[in-house]
C-alpha cells in the first residue's frame, strides 16, 4: 500500500509520520464523505465557493478538521483542497497527483520548505489535492503578503498581465529590501527557483512568493506553494514564468536557446550568494536522483504521464549540465 502522503509503502492508508503532520496524529480516511464539485448537486459547494479565492482555473475549497472528519468550511480552514480543474488544458484530471508529486520530490529530496500535503479521494472516488495551511496559527491567521501585494502591483494599476511584469531578480531586491535575514532567505529563493526550472513548473508567477510573519514579527519567505509540472498541461508554455535577470537574456541564453548552469550562476552572484554556496546548491540538480524515479513511479499519475514527467526532469537536468 503507498501512503498517499509521503508515497512511501506503508501498512495503513495515511502512515504514522504523514497522519502526524497532516492531521496532529489523528486517524483520518483518504476519502472524504462527501462528492467532487461535479457530483455534487446539493448546495454543499455552492454556499462555501461564494468566499474562496479563484486563481486560474483552479477552485480552491476550505476545510476544517471535526474530530477525525475533514469539513468544508468558510472560517477558520485549516486545509485547502485543490479538486481536478476545469478548462481547457491537457490532463487536468491528473493536476492533484501532478501537483502533490511535486511538492514531494521538493520536499524530501530538494530541502525545500513544503508544507505537509497529500492525495485525497472525494466519496466518489475523484482524487483532490490537500494541503495543510502554513497562515494559520492557534492565535489566529498569519500576516502574509506575497510579492505582487509587495511590490504594489495590481491589474488595475499594471494590466491584466502584472503577474509577470517583474523577473526573479527584481523579486531577490524585495528579498534584500524587506526580509532583515535576506542572506539566509537568498539561498532558499535561489532553490526554489532552480527547482521550478528543473521540474518544469513554468508558472512560478508573482504571486506564488510569498513573505509571512515569523513568531518573532520579522518577516520570512514562506513555505513553497502551487508546484508543479506544469508542461504536463501546457506543453507549449515557457520554461520559466519570468525571466531570470531584469536586463534581458545572456549570451549563453541566445546561443542556446535556454537557461544552462551559468546563468543560474550568474544569477546567484547577483543576487549576492556565494560562489562555494552557488556550486553547493546546483550540484543537487545537476546530476540526475535516483529517488526521483522512485516518488514518480509511486505517484498516483498516470502511467504515460510517469514517463512524460521523467523526460522533462532528464531534459533540464542535461540543459544543466552542458557548459559553454
């Protein structure tokens, strides 16, 4: 049995370790007790999606944990549930494994800041993405503003496309700018936008960086969100949503055709890294992980889908590797 958590084996549905993390330790089922969106034909979702964001095609639900059941609610979520998107993009029934495989690989194998995450399957078997909310506290919700609210950018004042006006370096100056621990947060930046590229999530935008509130009042960059590979539902789409440096591409970048390892180098010099830091950070990337194959082959995507995933992961791993 795969733990649809951690996609380990394990003798129970959601294992010890994930039950801990996701739900305090409680012995919660994988199936919720009520339909998808599109089975459902009471009021269930219709009085709870009145309040709840909309990014994208994505709708987003809010859930609270009752005991050992998990319920829609419209205060106080502790969970977001992600169901299949409807659109018009390829393979949306496959984005909750899709997204969940992702946020995995970034998790165990990348050192990335995840917040605990996991498949779960409506009663009608439909499968969802659940994630654990990192803005929540005992005391209340957590101050978080995410960098299209800091840098002021809105599409009333920046159009409809301000989401992608800005590039990942003027994104590093907010960093320097706001976040007091900017030298430690730098370094996790730099990987999480390393990963987007070599994981194929092409729609790292604006507002899928965030800064929240420590314990302390300062400010931190928050967990990581919204990772996947998102070439599996837009094959033609750009291989980052905004470009590297805010002066254009490199030259090895118009020789090529795409970002390699310099100018991910290039790019962490100017963002005041250090080159021995710099190295350190790309190795994990440069060379391809065994145990990626392994959290994508136990994946719930489907099979075809295991085998386009691991061909975008070698792609990006080899544009890495080659050297000017």
């Amino acid at each position: 049995m795969i733990c649809p958590g951690c996609l380990h084996h394990r003798n129970q549905a959601y294992c010890t370790k994930c039950r801990k993390e996701l739900f305090d330790g409680k012995n919660v089922s994988p199936y919720l007790s009520f339909n998808s969106p599109s089975k459902e034909d009471t009021d269930v979702y219709r009085d709870h999606t009145k309040k709840i964001s909309i990014s994208g095609v994505q709708l987003k639900y809010s859930l609270t944990l009752k005991g050992t059941e998990l319920q829609l609610t419209e205060t106080k979520g502790q969970y977001i549930l992600k169901p299949i998107p409807v659109g018009t993009f390829h393979h949306l029934d496959q984005a909750p494994a899709n997204e969940h495989l992702t946020m995995q690989i970034a998790r165990q194998l990348f050192k990335l800041t995840i917040p605990p995450n996991a498949v779960i399957f409506f009663n009608d078997g439909s499968p969802a993405y659940l994630v654990r909310r990192f803005d929540q506290s005992p005391d209340g919700k957590v101050q978080q503003e995410d960098f299209a609210q800091i840098a002021q950018m809105t599409s009333e004042t920046h159009g409809k496309n301000y989401k992608y006006d800005l590039s990942y370096e003027e994104i590093a100056a907010l960093i320097i700018r706001y976040i007091p621990t900017h030298r430690i947060e730098m370094e996790k930046f730099f990987r999480l936008i390393v990963f987007n590229y070599v994981f194929s999530n092409g729609d790292a935008h604006l507002k899928n960086f965030s800064a929240i509130q420590s314990a302390q009042g300062d400010y931190l960059l928050s967990p990581a969100y919204d990772l996947l590979c998102t070439r599996l539902h837009s094959p033609r789409e750009s291989d980052m949503a905004l470009t590297l440096f805010k002066d254009g591409f490199s030259k090895t970048y118009e020789a090529y055709g795409f970002y390699t390892y310099q100018d991910f180098y290039a790019f962490g010099k100017r963002v005041g890294i250090k080159a021995s830091r710099i190295e350190k950070i790309m190795k994990d990337f440069t060379e391809i992980n065994a145990s990626v194959h392994l959290l994508i082959d136990q994946s719930f995507l489907k099979e075809e889908l295991k085998a386009v995933y691991r061909e975008h992961y070698h792609d990006k791993v080899k544009r890495l590797r080659m050297m000017p």
